[in-house]
C-alpha cells in the first residue's frame, strides 16, 4: 500500500466513476482500477461494487475512506512543511451565498488544497477572475460551464401538517408562516406565483433559513441541496418547477489564467438534483 493507491481510492470514493477518477488524478483508467484491485486485496475486503453506472462504495469504504483520507492529508502537511515560499498565482472567485454546504465544500477544497494559490473569495457581484452563480445571473459577456441543476423545495418542520402531502400546491401556503431568505435569486418569481404570504422572518442565511424551518417557526422555499443537507427538516416538492442552473462563469473578452485553468479542470461535474414527488404542472427554467 502506498500514497498514490491511496489517493487513486479517495478519487474513487469521491467521484464514484473510474473514468472521472483517472482524470482527476492523470492516469489512464486501468491504472486506477489495478490500484484499487490491488488495495482490496491488501485489505482483504471489497471496497466498491462495480455496475454500469460507476462505483458504489461498501461499508468497508466508508469506514477506510476516513484513515486514507486522513494520510492524504498528513503526507502534504508533511511535504509543505519545509517548502520555500514562492509567488502564488492569485484567483479570485465570486461565490452565490445560496450554495449548499456540501457542493461548497467539493468546489473549494481543490482549491484550499493548492500551496501554489492566492485564494480570495467575494460574492457573486462583486468583481471577480470567475463567479459560481445561476445560469439566470451570467452576462453576454461571459462562458458559462454548467456543474449541476436543482429544483426549488419546501422546506418544512418536520411535524408539519402540510408534510402529509407529496406535492404542494401554491394554494397550499395560503396563511402558513413563511421564512424568506435575503439572497434567493428568485424571490421575486415566488412571491408572484403564490398566495400572499404570511413572511414571519427573513433569514440572511440559508443556514439561519433552515434552523428557523427545524424550530418550527416557518416554511421556506429553498433550493434542494439546501433542504437535503439538512435531517432537521421535511422536504417537499411544490408544484411549480423552478429549476436553477449552477456553473462557472468567467469574461470571454480575456483567456483564462493558469489558477482559472487549473480550477476549472478540477471542477467536480455533479448529478442533478433528484427531482421530487410527482411531476410538476407549471415549468419554469432559470
């Protein structure tokens, strides 16, 4: 077992397809699957089921994946611990304030991971080198690189009457207690679509959203990365399909930068969203 078999299985674990994997860590595809042959044999145990749509992870995995990740990690303290300082190439990436934990995460950490870069993040108007924003928020002046789409959501406290229904009907908020968020980029559509609205508070976070949903204060309407990350709250699918579409814009005017290359060759390109309850009666794309 050595370093690289280790970070060839966490490449694995991460992005659940060989494919993806080998191109993320720069080797050919039955490179990485000899190695994670190899390290199951060592093991003694089955790491991932294989199947037509990639890798699945055992149980086995996810209890290895902390240890491996932890010697990934110490081996690059190890090695920049007597590393000379050197000019970092700088990027600057403007970030919407309504992404989930868990995509922010995945995003960012290739980045923070990188000795050789200048991170500064900045919100999503604010000038940047790049912006993680809404397909709906790009000028005509930008490329746009797609990562994931996601439907909006109910979120809900979980003991909530209106968690009986799969679906729920615009009518459905008629008089319930809503929770607005300061940064959703299509509060004005909602607030046109439904009922008028009961709001009893406005969250300036989707964090601060999601623990007023959980204490039973109100309803919000999120989107559903949000609402899944989160086990304090129900989820439900409304019925009007708002679908937002996450990705990386940048100015077509100049050619990237070396970091933006960089960064832009590490994106993760995640699934869609799942969509939620059955299909909906009004679609609108953003």
């Amino acid at each position: 077992m050595d370093i690289r078999e280790l970070r060839y299985f966490a490449a694995v674990y991460r992005e659940r397809n060989l494919t993806a994997a080998a191109k993320r860590c720069f080797i050919s595809q039955p490179s990485i699957s000899a190695a994670i042959t190899n390290l199951e044999a060592e093991l003694g145990t089955t790491l991932f089921i294989r199947h037509k749509k990639g890798m699945a992870p055992t149980e086995s995995a996810a209890l290895f994946h902390g240890i491996a990740r932890r010697i990934i990690d110490e081996a690059d303290a190890a090695r920049n611990l007597f590393r000379k300082p050197a000019t970092k190439q700088a990027l600057t990436l403007g970030l919407l304030r309504t992404l989930d934990q868990a995509r922010t995460i995945a995003l960012l950490k290739p980045l923070t991971g990188n000795a050789d870069l200048a991170l500064r993040l900045v919100g999503a108007n604010e000038k940047a080198d790049a912006r993680i924003v809404a397909k709906t928020m790009i000028s005509a002046a930008e490329h746009f690189i797609p990562l994931w789409s996601e439907r909006y959501v109910a979120a809900l406290p979980p003991s909530h009457p209106l968690t009986l229904k799969e679906t729920l009907r615009t009518t459905d908020f008629a008089g319930v207690p809503m929770i607005d968020r300061c940064h959703c980029e299509q509060q004005e559509f909602f607030k046109r679509a439904a009922p008028p609205r009961k709001p009893v508070a406005i969250a300036e976070s989707e964090e601060w959203a999601m623990a007023l949903v959980a204490a039973g204060v109100g309803v919000a309407i999120v989107p559903e990365g949000v609402a899944r990350g989160n086990p304090d709250v129900a989820m439900r699918a409304i019925d009007v399909d708002v679908t937002r579409h996450v990705g990386l814009a940048y100015p077509s005017s100049r050619p990237p930068s070396d970091a933006l290359k960089a960064f832009i060759a590490s994106l993760p390109r995640q699934p869609s969203g799942r969509r939620v309850g059955s299909k909906a009666k009004m679609a609108r794309r953003a």
